[in-house]
C-alpha cells in the first residue's frame, strides 16, 4: 500500500532514491486511471533507479481497480515533498541562470583570427585535448607555477601572494563571442589586466587587426616574456600589441599602467581569481571607478564590478561539462 511504501522508503532508501520515488508516487495522482502498487516490501536499494521508477508509477487498467490503503495524510505529504523539491529546483535554476544564450558561432573572418592566434602558441600537435586541457594549455599551466613560485620566493607574509595569480587561458572562441558584444570599431584601445602569456591580446590582435593597440598588464616577469615571444609570431596579420610588465593596482606609482587604463577603450579581465568579495571584485572595481574613462567596455568572467558601472549583458559560456564561466559587459558610466 502507498502508506506502507512510504514507511519503506523513508528510513531505507538513500535521498535521491526517495525523492525518485515520491516525486514519481506523486505524479502518479494525476493518471487518469487509479493505481495499484504491488511489492511494496520489496528492497529498494538492491533496485536501480529506473526499477524503482517503474515500479511507483505501475497502473492497471482495470476501471475497478483501486489503490490499497490510500491515506490523504500520505498523499498531503507526497503533494508538500513534491512542492518543496520542485522549488528548491526553481531556485537552483535561477542561480544558474540570468545569464543570456548565446551561440558561440564563427564566422569564417573570425575562425581564421581565431585559428592564427592558436598556432602562435601551439603547433597542431599541442592543440590535441588531454583531460586536463590541450597539450600546450597543460605546459603553459606548468611553467606559471614555477613562475610565481620565482615571484614569490623569499618574499614574507602579506607580500606572498598565491591564489591572485593562478594562471587561466580564456577560450579563443568564447573570447570572440564576448567582443562581438562591445563591438571594437577601428582606432580603439583594447587592455587586458593580468594578461598571463598574453592569449586574449593575441587572440584580439588578430581578430580586429584594425584597432590602434592591444596592450597587456602582467605582473609575473616571466609570463610577460612569455607573452611578447607569442604576440611577435602574430605581426604579420594582427593589430599592435604591447605589453607591460606590472601590478595593474599600482595605479597611482607607474604612470604607464595609469595611462594604459584610461586610454583604454575596451578592457578585459579574465578575473576567477582575483581578489573579490563573494562575486565582486574589490581592488579592480575601485581602480576602474577610478581611472577608466566613462563609456569604456568592460568584459570580466566569473567576477562582479560594482561602483560607476552599467551592467548591460550577462553571457554564459555553455559548452563546459560542468564548469560554467560567466561574462559580464559593463560600461562605464560618470561617477
């Protein structure tokens, strides 16, 4: 009987095979014709899944057939678990969302940029996928930890720093989806803050060869050298590039990162790591509400401004397994 099958269910069956078979008992109300459950005793855990489901929703079609033991208090307390579990999924769902589709579609222009910039960093060869990542993602991932680990060595207590510098590559085509969206016109400025091995530089550089510069703020020496051997192999067919090696928080000391940044008419942050409150970032909100010019595009992953900036688009970024990676178009407004 159901109220036998509950008293089964609740204390025996792992958690997701109770809710599987209460939200299926629950749905059951709905057939039109009535049910008639059997094997109510029957040891659940042994059965998967699927059993388990076939077993709650069985119906007979016999008109005269009824359900065996129905108790409305059972059934109030499948309708209420039913309710509760459909909400907590509404909810997951609109933590998970906000963020608009879009298609991460080449057009043959933008698959032949996105091709060269690949080839500055990686043969063929290094681009075969392993399941950390390609081949050459997997070596350039190595050789940032040694160089932290250098930037880091003798350096004590609040100098060391360690999670603000996890090296990260953004996807090249991703990367064209998200500058589709500020559409860079010819003569603008593009900047990168925590530029790494200079990959989204390239990768700008070569899908708008006809803006003025792309420049690149690292503050690890070797990644920055790095960076400037990869962008050199792009000459032939992408915009001016430039690279700057140091801490795109040192504002109000180098002149060079002040200027870079309030030239800078696009600006991108590839920011999962850096320094943030929940999903805010702190030190770049604060240096942008500063130093950037009103009307410069933003484009951030993962991380949240907040001060002098409109928020115009939410982008997900769906074709990961399970990781999601978010971007957010701001433009700065007047403070």
């Amino acid at each position: 009987s159901p109220k036998r099958l509950t008293q089964t269910l609740t204390p025996t069956l792992s958690p997701m095979r109770t809710t599987v078979a209460l939200l299926c008992l629950a749905g059951a109300s709905g057939f039109r014709r009535p049910l008639r459950l059997s094997k109510a005793n029957t040891k659940l855990n042994a059965l998967p899944v699927a059993d388990i489901t076939s077993l709650v929703t069985a119906y007979s079609d016999d008109q005269n057939a009824f359900l065996e033991g129905f108790s409305p208090v059972v059934a109030g307390s499948i309708g209420a678990t039913t309710l509760v579990i459909g909400g907590l999924f509404a909810v997951l769902a609109q933590s998970l969302g906000g963020g608009s589709r879009v298609a991460v579609d080449l057009t043959e222009e933008e698959d032949a940029a996105v091709t060269a910039a690949a080839l500055a960093f990686d043969t063929a060869a290094d681009q075969e996928l392993t399941e950390a990542g390609t081949i050459g993602e997997v070596r350039r991932k190595a050789e940032a930890v040694k160089a932290k680990d250098r930037f880091n060595a003798g350096k004590e207590g609040r100098e060391v720093r360690d999670k603000t510098l996890a090296y990260a590559e953004v996807d090249l085509p991703w990367l064209a989806t998200l500058l589709r969206q500020v559409q860079p016109a010819a003569g603008e400025t593009f900047l990168d803050l925590g530029s790494g091995m200079g990959r989204a530089v390239v990768g700008t550089a070569a899908l708008y060869p006809s803006l003025a510069k792309v420049t690149g703020i690292e503050i690890l020496p070797d990644l920055h050298k790095k960076a400037s051997g990869y962008a050199r192999k792009l000459r032939t067919r992408g915009a001016k590039t430039e690279f700057v090696n140091a801490d795109f928080c040192d504002v109000e000391t180098n002149k060079k990162v002040a200027s870079a940044i309030g030239e800078a008419d696009i600006i991108f942050a590839f920011a999962t790591r850096f320094a943030s409150v929940s999903d805010t970032l702190t030190e770049m909100s604060a240096v942008l509400a500063e130093y950037a010019k009103p009307g410069a595009r933003i484009i951030t992953l993962d991380r949240r401004l907040r001060g002098p900036f409109k928020l115009e688009r939410e982008i997900d970024d769906l074709r990961g397994d399970l990781q999601l990676t978010r971007g957010y178009i701001y433009t700065k407004v007047e403070a």
